[in-house]
C-alpha cells in the first residue's frame, strides 16, 4: 500500500502548521512542513507529494487583504506546479487563512489559474471583529472527498477577522448549490441555519467551508485541526470523551483516498 505523502506550506505568518503536520502524521502519512520558497527556488517538487495543505495563521501579516499575498505567490510563481499537481488527481486543503490563499489563487470554487481570476472572497466579519471561539458546522456535500462519512453536526473553533464568504453574483451562488459544492454550512446547536453568533462572520448562506468541482479541492474557515484529540473538546471534563474528535475524519479521509487511488 502506497504511504501517503503530504506538504504542509508555510512561509512569514503562517501558525496553524504544526497542528496540521500532527494531524496528518497521526492518520498516517508521510508529512513535510516546506517553506514557499524551497519551491519556488526548485529544492522541493510539489510533483513528489500526494497532499498539499495550506494550514491557518496570518501569512505575511494579512497585509492588503488576509491570504492575498500568498495566493499571488501560488499564482504566479508555482502555477504550473499546481496545475500538474491537481491534474494528476492530488488533494489540496485550505483552513481558514488556507481557504483564503485557495479563493484568492482562483483555486476555488473551480479552478481558475490560467486567466488569474477570483469568483469569490472571504470579506471582513460582520460583527467587525475578530471572532475566536466554537462553533457548529453541519456537513451538505456528497462530493468532497473529505468529508465522506461525516453525516453528523461537528464542533470546531474558529479564529478569524476576514470570513464572510461572499459569491461574486447569484449564479455563482446557485451554481455551487446545483454542483453540492457546499461543505460546510455554520448552525445553531440543533443543527439548524442561524444568524449571528451561530454564523460568526456573515457568510452568504452560512457557508463555512467549500469545495471544486471534483471534490478534491478543499476550503473552510473553521479549524479541525485544533479539535483532534477528544480532549481538544472545551467541554470533554463535564460531557465526557468522545470516542473520536470531529476533526479526524477530515485528515483520515485524504489519505484513505491517496491509499485507494495511487
């Protein structure tokens, strides 16, 4: 069987890394935590990876708007590597800044790098402030390699300032609805769509997570990362240990599909 391999990027900013490195490695794959710039300079292939994860933080400070700068990197200095890398039937996901760089990039919601154009954004938060706490997700599509099997409602934190998810007209909005590309919508605890605190920034259909045409390009806001052992959980001490915390089938299942498919 085929060890899976991923690449978890980071560069100035970045803070989510190690979190996603000890998420992937406890599912089983073979993980490298590569600067941008071995890259870029050609010291690293993206071809020799199977995973490629764009982790949570603040890269180059959020300067201009949160994730810009690197998504231009992606764009314009590793287009080609990416191109080659998604055609060959790899994985990409991005966590919260992460999904920024992909909607940036023009990696979602469809893959976009030829012509450089974005469909989408994630704007500043509703409440104009940065919202730091829990919140339940409920999971929509069928298609996204990595959430099958997550059939219930999930608890994770959030940590942003710029998460307001925001189409670039009603078509694209009812296009992504048609495709089930859709992953995540933020709910009440009961598992039904709400506004504000529930939804934390304001998404447009309480989007909180997204993914391309194929299901193999992965976007979302809240952090699973950070909820992956059961005594991540805020409140494990009074309800007691899951069996298994909500963000592990997220990793697991990128690598079973690596196992089953190269």
């Amino acid at each position: 069987m085929i060890k899976a391999k991923t690449l978890v990027l980071r560069t100035a900013g970045s803070n989510c890394d190690y979190e996603t490195v000890h998420a992937f490695q406890h599912v089983g794959s073979e993980v490298s935590l590569i600067h941008i710039n071995q890259i870029v300079t050609g010291k690293i292939k993206l071809a020799d990876f199977h995973i490629l994860a764009i982790p949570g933080g603040f890269t180059y400070g959020d300067d201009i708007s949160a994730g810009k700068i690197l998504a231009n990197e992606l764009k314009y200095k590793l287009r080609d590597q990416l191109e080659k890398f998604i055609d060959a039937g790899k994985l990409i996901i991005g966590i919260c800044n992460g999904f920024q760089v992909l909607v940036k990039a023009g990696l979602l919601p469809d893959v976009a790098l030829k012509n450089g154009s974005q469909a989408a954004t994630l704007a500043n938060n509703n409440s104009g402030k940065f919202e730091d706490r829990w919140i339940y997700v409920k999971p929509v599509s069928k298609k996204c390699v990595f959430t099958r099997g997550i059939e219930r409602l999930v608890y994770y934190p959030v940590a942003h300032a710029e998460g307001k998810f925001i189409p670039k007209d009603n078509s694209l909005l009812h296009k992504l609805i048609e495709n089930d590309q859709i992953v995540f919508q933020y709910t009440d605890s009961s598992g039904k769509l709400a506004g504000y605190p529930w939804n934390p920034n304001g998404s447009v259909e309480n989007i909180a997570g997204i993914c391309d045409p194929s299901g193999r390009i992965f976007g979302l806001m809240p952090h699973p990362e950070r909820h992956f052992h059961p005594t991540h959980h805020p409140r494990w001490a009074r309800e007691g240990l899951q069996e298994q915390a909500d963000g592990v089938m997220i990793f697991k299942n990128a690598v079973n599909y690596i196992q089953e498919n190269f």
